[in-house]
C-alpha cells in the first residue's frame, strides 16, 4: 500500500471505487432503488394499504403498471414501500450489530490478555448458537414489534464484525499516536471511542455494506414464514411470500418483487465484495 | 488429535448449555402460555392441564427439571400434539431433513465443484462466464424464490414433477426440494472452488507437473483436485448449519413433513418443550458438522495442526 497517510479513509473509498466499475454500477443502481423508493409513492395516487374491490387481479397495465394484488391494491406501490421497509430493517439492524461488533472487537483488542481471549470464546460459543430458530422465537415472542425485531437480528450478526475489528485493533495499538495518547493519561473509554473506532471506519464500512443484504435476506426469511411485518405494511419478503401464493394464476405477482429483492441482493454484495477487495490489506493473503 | 477431540467436546458443553438456556429463558420469560388459547377452557381445567406439566411451578424449578431431562436425551412431551413426546415428533421429521439436507449437499458439491474448476481452466471463455452468471444469480436469490419458481415452471407448466408433498422413499418429490435447498450451496461452492482453482493452477508444483510433460487430466484430478478440495471443507460445516435452517422454507413451500414445520407451528403456539428441543437439537447437529468439518480439513491438509 503506497496510499499517501494523509487521506481520509472517505477519500480512499471514492478513490478505490473510481477504479472499480462493477462495484461503483452496484452503488448507483443502489442509489437509484433508494431514491425511487423514497420518492415513488409521494407520485403516486394509489395508497398501500387501501383495498379496492372492484380491481381485484388486474394484470399490468397502464393504470396499474405492476398489476394489483388480491384486495385490488397497486402492486408498484406496495413494491415501493417493501422496498423502503426492507431497506430500513437491513441499515437498521446493520447498525446495531455494528456498534455492537465494534464495540466488543476494539474493547477486547485494546484490552488483550485474559479479557480478550474470554470475549473471544465467548463470540467462538456464538458461533455455533442456531440463530434462525432463535429469531424465529423471538419475532413470536415480542409480538413482532418491529423494532425489536430489528434488535434481535442486529444482535445476532455482530459476529464477523467484532472478529474482524479486533484483528485491527491489535495491529492499531501498537502504532505511535496510541502511545502519545496514553502518554497524556486517556482513559480507557474514550481511548476506543475516539482515537480507535474512527481508525477502524473503512473495515467497518466495508462488512456493514457486507451485512445489509444478509439482514434484508433474513427478514425476507421471517416475512415469508409469516412472522416479518404486519399485514397491511409489506416487505419485499412478505411480497415474495403473498407472491409465491398465487403462483399459478398471477406469476407477475411473484416476478416483480423476486427480481428486486435479488437485484438488491446482488448490489449489495458486488458493493461490499469491491470495497473489501480495495480496503481490506487481508483480503489479498 | 485427542486432546483437540477432547477440549472441543467439553466447549461444547456450555455452548450447549446457553442455547438451551436462552431458549427456555426466551419462551418462558415473556408473558403468556401454551394453554391460554382462544378455546375457552374452564380455568381449573387449565390449571390441572398446567399442573400436570408442571407449569405452575417455581421457573427455576421447571428449568432444572428441564436440563436434567435433557442431560439424559428426553426432550419433553410436546404440549401441542397431546401424548406426542418431543423425541417421537423429532424422530419421525428429522430422517426427512437429513434425506433432503444431504442430497442438496451432493447437489450443491458436485454442480458447485464441477463448474467452479471448469470456469477456472476455461478462464475468460463461455464456460467460464456462463457458470459464473449463474452463480452470481444462485448467491443472489434467496431459496423462498427459486421454489416457487421450480414449481412454476416444472410443476404447472410442464407438469413433470409434483408442485410439493412427500411420499416416503419416491425420488419425484425430493427432486424440486433438493434442487431449490441445494442451489445456493452450489453457487458459493462454485464461486470458491474457481478462485482456488486459478491460484492453484498458477502455483509452482503446476509448472513443474506441465514441464515433465503431464497429460493435462493427470494434473488436475492428481496434483491440483486436492488443494482445491481443502478450502471447501471448512466452508462445508457453516453450510450444513446453512442447509438445516433453509430447510425450514423448503418444508413451507414444498409441504414436506420435516422438523422445521414443527418448529414454526410450536413456536406459534408456545409449544416449549418442542422448540427449545429443536432448537437444542440443531444447536447439537451444528456443533457436530463444524468439529467434522475441522476434522476433515487436518485429514486433507497434514499442515493444520489441531490445537485449541
């Protein structure tokens, strides 16, 4: 790595992305679906939600360009709002198993000896917990408040992260500007908060970019189980689910929001696979 | 070799220990129990229902009685199937798991293995980029797709398999199952085994191989198959617990009478003994694969050593 140090790790990112045209497409089309998706239902005169009897099954056409569901509902404009809702529950949980990860990974680094190595079996016991049956319990439990099941989904993917920033933080403790902070009597807290985590950003950024589709994948799991969002709100999971119900006489019903959910998928992936490739000094052992 | 056995059995004891606490802890912490349904039942008849379980005990009571239950591999009677017992249910769903989980795996290493090393010596050309597209594709749709979409096509349209079911021992309805719980396997499978095929193919012992004037085939099956393989072991344990938990989709969309349709339903229904044993249960079964998997990789690559 010949970077010059004087670049912020935002700056190395654009930087690296430029020269990655496979992942710079992914974060535009991602741009575009998020943009779309905030902006689409504000245009359109269909709600959601409310039921229209007399437009039950309609094919696509011009007054409904996807198409419209069992109670007659327009089927772009509940693709739309299951695409915000799975954008939200993905960066949502993704930031709760982030902090959570870093968080765990820079305390245990930066403390070493006995304390480390328990936090790290402790993460190795979480390893082999079965985490779906454990979700699914909870999504049952908690009466699918939405946002815990958020929580339940962050909390159990902070795994990779935690690892990954603690491996980091080894290497980072032993660099000058740590010395010359402990030098000058900083506590332990505010050493990782301040001079550590913001250190750590571009392998945060690049397994957070890594853990957004597994969450959208895994609440479109719970959703299709019947156990996602409540019923007049959708998912692209639960869309996939009330999709794959009437296969048989409505396909365009399960085509729309199967494409987009994998469209996401993919982006998400090529995205994170690229910036690994450009940031992560380990990813070229 | 032993005492890795050894110390990896005795992790495994706590680990199995907080997954059966946070299960039973999870179920019986929140409010609510398996016997207050809608169906209105006198409530001394609940209660006597309750006490027969020994519901209405202290918790720690019913949890110590619980793990020492479960320390001699009895799991409870299930709440839901009335004079069903855990083991019973898990008994006659989990041969039907094992079954699909194991063919999608066989799937999933042949398709995967043979197109991710064919991509890899085919480099740059359609066998290369077409495998690579599918793949792609196969990491990108999730198992509840590619289902329905099987069933669209080769069920309603073509009418060549069944669109679901089961009936014990008959290939035509495990075909579509397998295929849908396999794919995804076989496009992670794919994807690795190219990329240790090109680095393989590219290492010294190769050269030499090609200077002696080896026939290509002898090379590949000989020389390169091996390291090739030994990276995918370590990646078959996570996608054996992989396989376990996305049967429980393939069992909803295929309405095939496995594990997992229980665990849904009990955990709907606070059906206890039956999820937190499941839940055990599968905590077990992974534990078990990831230890086969290391195993396995030492086997295959005498430079592991086995130590912590």
């Amino acid at each position: 790595m010949t970077q010059p140090p004087a670049r912020t790790p935002w700056q190395q990112v654009r930087a690296q992305l430029y020269q990655r045209p496979l992942a710079l497409s992914a974060l535009l089309v991602l741009v575009a679906i998020i943009l779309v998706a905030l902006l689409g239902p504000l245009f359109s005169s269909y709600n959601f939600a409310t039921p229209s009897w007399n437009e039950i099954y309609q094919a696509p056409s011009l007054r409904h360009w996807l198409g419209t569901d069992a109670l007659g509902r327009d089927q772009l404009v509940r693709i739309l709002w299951g695409c915000r809702i799975s954008l939200l529950v993905g960066v949502a949980a993704s930031l709760v198993s982030v902090i959570i990860g870093v968080l765990w990974g820079a305390t245990a680094g930066y403390a070493g000896g006995t304390a480390d190595s328990m936090m790290m079996r402790f993460v190795d016991i979480l390893y082999t917990v079965p985490f779906i049956p454990l979700v699914i319990v909870m999504t049952v439990l908690f009466g699918r408040n939405f946002l815990l099941v958020f929580v339940a989904i962050g909390a159990v993917s902070w795994l990779d992260i935690a690892r990954i920033v603690r491996g980091q933080t080894l290497s980072l403790k032993q660099r000058e500007f740590i010395e010359a902070a402990r030098a000058l009597g900083v506590r332990t807290p505010t050493m990782i908060i301040r001079h550590l985590v913001p250190n750590l950003i571009g392998v945060v950024i690049i397994y957070a970019t890594l853990t957004v589709p597994t969450v959208i994948l895994f609440e479109a799991f719970l959703s299709f189980l019947g156990l996602g969002v409540h019923a007049p709100l959708a998912s692209l999971g639960s869309l996939v689910s009330d999709g794959a119900d009437h296969l048989q006489s409505q396909p365009y019903l399960l085509t729309a929001p199967a494409v987009l959910l994998a469209l996401i998928i993919a982006c998400f992936s090529y995205l994170g696979d690229g910036l690994r490739d450009a940031l992560d000094p380990r990813a070229h052992h | 070799m032993l005492r890795f056995l050894i110390r990896r059995l005795l992790i495994a004891i706590p680990t199995m220990l907080l997954i059966a606490t946070l299960a039973f802890g999870l179920l019986h912490g929140t409010p609510g129990g398996p016997f207050d349904s809608a169906k209105r039942i006198p409530p001394a008849i609940q209660h006597s229902i309750e006490a027969k379980y020994h519901l209405n005990d202290p918790l720690w009571q019913q949890y110590a009685r619980y793990l020492s239950d479960l320390a001699r591999g009895d799991l409870g009677p299930s709440y839901q199937y009335r004079d069903t017992s855990v083991n019973e249910l898990i008994r006659q769903g989990l041969p039907v798991d094992a079954l699909i989980g194991s063919l999608a795996m066989l799937f999933a290493i042949l398709l995967g293995g043979f197109f991710g090393i064919l991509a890899a010596v085919r480099r740059g050309g359609a066998w290369d980029h077409i495998p690579m597209f599918f793949a792609a594709l196969g990491i990108a749709v999730p198992v509840f797709v590619i289902g329905p979409l099987l069933i669209l096509v080769f069920a309603i349209e073509l009418h060549w398999l069944p669109a679901g079911d089961w009936e014990p021992g008959s290939v035509r309805f495990m075909i579509l199952p397998v295929i849908s719980l396999g794919f995804p396997y076989a496009a992670y499978i794919a994807r690795m085994a190219r990329s240790e095929m090109i680095e393989v193919l590219g290492s010294p012992f190769i050269r030499t191989a090609r200077a002696k004037g080896l026939p290509e085939r002898t090379i590949l099956l000989r020389h390169a198959l091996r390291p090739v393989l030994t990276p995918l072991v370590s990646f078959l344990g996570p996608a054996f617990a992989g396989v376990l938990t996305g049967s429980i989709i393939i069992e909803s969309v295929f309405g095939l009478p496995g594990i997992g349709r229980y665990f849904v339903t009990g955990a709907l229904n606070r059906d206890y003994t039956l999820v937190v044993g499941i839940t055990v249960l599968y905590g077990a079964l992974i534990i078990g694969f990831n230890l086969l998997a290391d195993l396995c990789y030492a086997w295959l690559d005498p430079r592991v050593r086995l130590h912590s």
